[in-house]
C-alpha cells in the first residue's frame, strides 16, 4: 500500500464525500416520499381487504390488469430488481422513470385483492428508478450512476422497513455473492438514513417487534461461555432449516414462472390461473390470513408475522402454505416483493421449531425471520445487522450464527437472477462471475 499524501488525500476525500451527500439528497428526499406514500397505500389496501373479503375473488381479474399495464406501457419494467441490478452490472440499458408508478400501482392492486406478496421489491425498485432518473438528468458517467442507483435501492430499502444501516448493507451486499462494493459505502449509508428520516416524518409507522429473551439467560456450568450451548445447538439445526426453506423458496418460485409460461400458451391467462390456484387453497384451507403482507390480521388474531412471536400463535405449517401462495402469486405475474413473505415464512418456521425443540418461541421467530432472507438473498451481514435494529443487539451472536448457516445451506440459489457469484460458497472456484439466472 502507498502512503498517503496528507492532507490533500483528505481533501479530496471530503470533496468526493460531498459530492454524493448532494447527489444522493434529491433521490433519497423523493423515495422516502414515495415510501411513505406507498405504505399508507398498502395499508389502505389490507383495511378494504379485511372488511370486503369478497373482493379476493376478483384476483383473476386484478391479474388481467396488471398484465395490460405492463404489456401496454411498461416496457422492460417488468424484470423488476433484476433490471436495476443488470444496469449496475453493466450500465447502457437504462431504467424507465415509468418502473417506479407502475410497480407501486401494480403492488397494491395485488395486495387489494388478495395476493400473497410483500413490498421490498417494489420500493427497491421505486429507488432504482428515481435514481436512474436523477443519474440521467445529471448526465452522471458510467461509474457515477452505478453508484447512485445502488444508493436509490439502499434509499427504498431502508425506508420501507424503517432498516437504514441494513438497507445500506443489504445494497452493498446483494449484487454479488461473496463481494461487497465498498466504494459505494458512504452514499448507501447516507441515501438509507435521509430516505428513512423523510419516510418516518410522514404518518406513517413500520412493524415494532420484540424478543424477551436475553442471551445472558444462559445455564452453563463454564463461567466464560456467555450463551447457552444446548440453544446454540438448536438454532445451528434449525438454521440448516431455514437455509433449505430459502433454497425451496427461490427454486420454486423461478420454476413456477418458467413452468407457466411453457405451459399456458396465452400470456394473460397466467396471472387467472394463478389467481385462482391462491383463491382455491386459501378456501381449501379455510382462512385468508396468509393473503397480503402477513404482518397483521383484521382483529389481531390468526395466523400472522407478529403472532408468530408468541407460543400456539400460528399452526405448524404455517411456514409452507405462505411459502405456496407467495411462490404462485409472484411466479405468475403478480407484483411486490418476496422479502415479507419471507419474514413471514422464516417467522412461523422458527415458531414449528420452538414448538418441536422446546426453544425460546419468540427468539426463533425472530431468527427465522431475518435467516430465511438471508438464505433467499444472499445477504447475511445485512440481515444480521436487521436483527439488531429489529429486536436490539442482546443475542446477536444468534442472529450471526443463524444468517451465516442460512446462507450457506441455501446454496448457490437466490430470488434475483440477476446476483453474481462472485465467490463460491464451496470455495471450489474463487471467481466464478456468473449470475444466478445462468
């Protein structure tokens, strides 16, 4: 390493540093608003749900127009985080400034009517697309507007689930297995916090969870360990698990898409079949409660992510039917994102283990929730640093052990295609630079 030119190196550092707090202010000033706006859509949407539950059967039909919306007018929108993440790969194709209505109206006619879907992708790609935006107005280079969309999905990420610091890491960390691009490490972190602070200065609020138990409730005879063996032992087990539910999640949810579309010859018939297969297990199963985010229920009760925090809050397979309904309803044309429902399905797993193992409930409710992300997207750093800013830093050694295995047992799957494999999981290869999609 050279030796640093003091003080001009700083200078010019600060100069650099700057420059993208200006360039990431505008962006992250809109897409929080735009969060915020899209939240209390969301909300909207689930309130007319629950008191209208006769409106899911209108899925089919939602289905239909969201297909013409973007046949019609979306132009390549439709590859959604996958567009963005191919630019940053490789700038030229250009995002659409129209990703960023049409996925937001898209994602709450799907949540409206019952399908079973989440928001990260959306407000991913609401940033994405007012970024790219921005980037072209100010005719930024190549290397600049790699940059700037990062700091628009880190700016959505980090809005939508009140997340800064993990919606900085999880843009640093998604693009690419086993890589990090640390040169966009500032602007991240910044576009994150701005876009969080105006989302939140908005009437909107995000999800409060809580973990009771404390890493420091240990019961081991040897003073230095200071977490409980026998626990650390079941949550190695149950993250294998989590990791195979992430692995299960993407193969069948890119299966689905790729199944559809070989076997049902009209493009605008998939979305009806789709709708219809979610309608007839949810009545099959008697409930709707795994319709929408998951989150909450009308009344408090049911199946939900909250719930799953709590002992007999949710049934035993809970996890799987989510797992189902959200791989058909976005493998079939549907829009919003995967990551809710795999709070959902990491949350309810985590609360079957609990109940098989005899394991603290809400402490695997909460490590399922941030590892079966983390398996899904590659992500474990972020997602541990989630738990943190989720359920507060007292069993973080939990939330690394549970990300970490995760991740590793998902293999090399992902729900974007478009991630690179950077580094390989079995260090077989230690370059590999292939996506997911290949």
């Amino acid at each position: 390493m050279t030796q640093s030119n003091f003080p001009s190196e700083q200078i010019q550092i600060g100069k650099h540093l700057f420059k993208w707090i200006l360039l990431v202010l505008p962006v992250s000033i809109i897409v929080g608003s735009l969060v915020a706006l899209f939240l209390w859509l969301m909300e909207w949407a689930a309130t007319i749900r629950w008191n209208n539950q006769w409106i899911i059967y209108f899925l089919p039909f939602a289905g239909i127009a969201i297909y013409i919306m973007y046949r019609f007018f979306g132009k390549n929108s439709a590859a959604g985080n996958n567009l963005i993440m191919d630019e940053i790969h490789k700038p030229g194709g250009g995002i659409p400034f129209r990703m960023a209505p049409l996925v937001l109206i898209s994602t709450v006619i799907t949540h409206l009517f019952g399908g079973s879907a989440g928001r990260e992708g959306t407000a991913v790609q609401i940033g994405g697309s007012i970024a790219a935006f921005v980037g072209k107005t100010l005719k930024l280079n190549n290397e600049d507007t790699k940059i700037i969309l990062l700091s628009g999905m880190a700016a959505g990420f980090g809005a939508v689930f009140g997340t800064p610091v993990t919606g900085a890491i999880f843009a640093l960390e998604v693009l690419a297995i086993g890589r990090i691009k640390y040169n966009a490490l500032l602007p991240c972190l910044a576009a994150s916090l701005l876009a969080d602070i105006t989302c939140t200065a908005f009437p909107i609020h995000h999800t409060h969870y809580t973990i009771e138990y404390s890493a420091k409730e240990t019961f081991n005879s040897i003073s230095f360990i200071h977490f409980d063996l026998k626990l650390l032992s079941i949550v190695i087990g149950a993250s294998v698990l989590f990791g195979l539910a992430s692995f299960l999640f993407s193969k069948l949810s890119h299966g689905i898409k790729d199944l559809s579309s070989k076997l049902i010859p009209s493009p605008w018939l998939i979305p009806v079949i789709g709708a219809g297969l979610v309608i007839g297990i949810s009545y099959s199963l008697g409930t709707f409660d795994y319709l929408g985010l998951g989150v909450n229920t009308i009344n408090g009760d049911g199946i939900s992510i909250i719930n799953a925090f709590k002992v007999d809050g949710v049934d035993q397979l809970s996890w799987f039917w989510k797992l189902i309904l959200t791989a058909i309803t976005l493998g079939m044309g549907f829009k919003g994102g995967e990551v809710t429902p795999l709070f959902f399905i990491g949350a309810t797993l985590g609360n079957a283990i609990a109940f098989w193992t005899g394991a603290p409930v809400d402490l695997m409710a909460g490590l399922g929730f941030i590892a079966v992300f983390a398996g899904a997207t590659n992500t474990p750093l972020a997602c541990t640093i989630m738990g943190i800013e989720l359920f507060g830093a007292e069993n973080i050694t939990y939330y690394a052990v549970a990300c970490f295995t995760a991740y590793y047992f998902s293999g090399h799957s992902g729900i974007y295609s478009s991630q690179r494999i950077a580094i390989s999981k079995t260090h077989k290869e230690q370059t590999v630079e292939k996506t997911l999609g290949d």
